[in-house]
C-alpha cells in the first residue's frame, strides 16, 4: 500500500491531500506550523 502526500503551502494555512493506491484517502486544511503538519501527517498518514 502506496501512500502519497500533497502540500499546497502559503504563509497562514497548508491545503493537505493524501492519497493511497491512486484514490483520495483524506483532504484538509491546518496551519502552515511545521510541527502542526508533522501531527497531521502522522495521524493521516501513518504508513508514509
């Protein structure tokens, strides 16, 4: 099970999308704090 993540980045929020064997898993919004986005990946995401 392939699991991929995509960030879209800007100064104040990052737009997530998690993606696993080509389908949608999982898409959110969280604030653009470095360990914010390691929690939610981790959480999300966790065979990455």
């Amino acid at each position: 099970m392939k699991q991929y993540i995509g960030l879209d980045v800007s100064m104040k929020e990052t737009a997530i999308s998690i993606r696993q064997d080509g389908k949608r898993i999982w898409r959110g919004k969280c604030a653009s704090d470095p360990q914010l986005l390691a929690a939610v990946i981790r959480k999300r995401a966790p065979y990455v």
